[in-house]
C-alpha cells in the first residue's frame, strides 16, 4: 500500500489529499485492454471529488444559495468541467446553524489532469454521462460541521494506451469544525472496478 500526498486549490478551498490505493482489478475498455495505473487512479479520485464535492461546498452555504447555479472551471492540464449543484433546507448563519442537502451533476469535456505517468483525460459520452452526487452538510451550533453522502456515475477515462468507459462509485464523510475552518473527509470507493480509499482535509 502506498500513500501519495497532493495539495491544490479550487475557488476559495484549499485540498490536502492522502491516498492509499486498497485493491484493484479489471475493467471495460476500447483500444488495448489495461487497467488503470495507480498513479491515474489516484489522479482520477483526486479530481473527481474536486470536481464535484468542493466545487459544491464552495458555493455559498445557505437554503438556495447559488442554487442551480452552472460552474464551469477549466482543468489542470485543459479542458473542462462543469458541475451543478441544487441546495435545499434550511440555514441560519447567524447561529451558526445549517441542515442542507445538495444535489450535484458534473460532465466532463476533455478535462486533463495529473502530469506524466498519471496524466488522464476524462469525458462524458452519450454511453458515460458524468457523476452525480448526493449529500448533507450539517453545521451545528456548537461549531461541529458533518457532510455525508455518495458520488456515483460513469465517465470515459483515456490513458496513453486505451479509452476506458468507467464506472465510479464514491461514499464520503466529512467531519470538522466551522470555527476552525476545515473539515476531514474520509472517502471510498472505486472507479474503473479499481478501488481506493482517501482521508482528504478541505479547509476555506
């Protein structure tokens, strides 16, 4: 098992990353028959949770703030991605107070990431539609904030030898703290029948 540890940055949060890769097997391609790569795999955890779970978090925190709302951000290495996400329920800032549920869909438009033997390019097909999510944020009045929920969908994955039609299945918890600004993700899953598992820190 080996840890690889990232830190990037989208809009206002900062992401630090440590992925240890659990398991791996095959999956569907077109072109040569491969599977991912540990270096693509983490690559394409990374960016996906990115793409859809902070760029969420990142819109204003409120009943329908930014609700609906297109974002469309230009990826690492080109192309780009668009999320939209639907929050509902209620918020109190004042208090400190929020029991919101958000709804998110993301597709793909030759959006690269990683760099060298991670390098990937992921798309949406008429056979691949993206990811959608699922999931809470609870902020408490004490300071104590929980976000819980699961991505799932499927997306075209090309790597230097195959163009692979992968499906992708994530289940997250993230617990922390308002006052503190950051909030610890305990995430797994897989993508490409290829499983990982991650602890992610998200702060402001």
């Amino acid at each position: 098992m080996s840890r690889t540890s990232t830190t990037s940055r989208m809009g206002g949060i900062a992401l630090t990353l440590l992925l240890p890769i659990v398991s791996s097997c095959g999956n569907d391609t077109t072109g040569p028959s491969t599977a991912l790569s540990q270096a693509q795999l983490i690559t394409a955890a990374e960016a996906m949770f990115r793409h859809t779970v902070v760029v969420s978090l990142d819109l204003p925190r409120a009943a329908n703030g930014a609700s609906g709302t297109e974002t469309i951000l230009t990826c690492n290495g080109g192309g780009s991605v668009s999320t939209t996400a639907f929050i509902s329920g209620t918020s109190d800032p004042e208090a400190g107070q929020a029991d919101l549920d958000y709804e998110t869909g993301t597709t793909y438009d030759q959006c690269v990431e990683g760099s060298g033997a991670g390098e990937i390019a992921i798309n949406t097909s008429a056979n691949a539609t993206g990811v959608i999510g699922e999931f809470t944020y609870q902020a408490f009045g004490n300071g104590d904030v929980e976000v819980e929920g699961f991505l799932i969908g499927r997306v075209e994955i090309e790597t230097g030898t195959a163009t692979q039609n992968c499906r992708v299945a994530y289940q997250l918890l993230g617990l922390g703290s308002a006052e503190g600004g950051s909030t610890t993700f305990n995430v797994a899953g897989d993508i490409c029948e290829a499983g990982f598992a991650f602890e992610v820190v998200v702060s402001d």
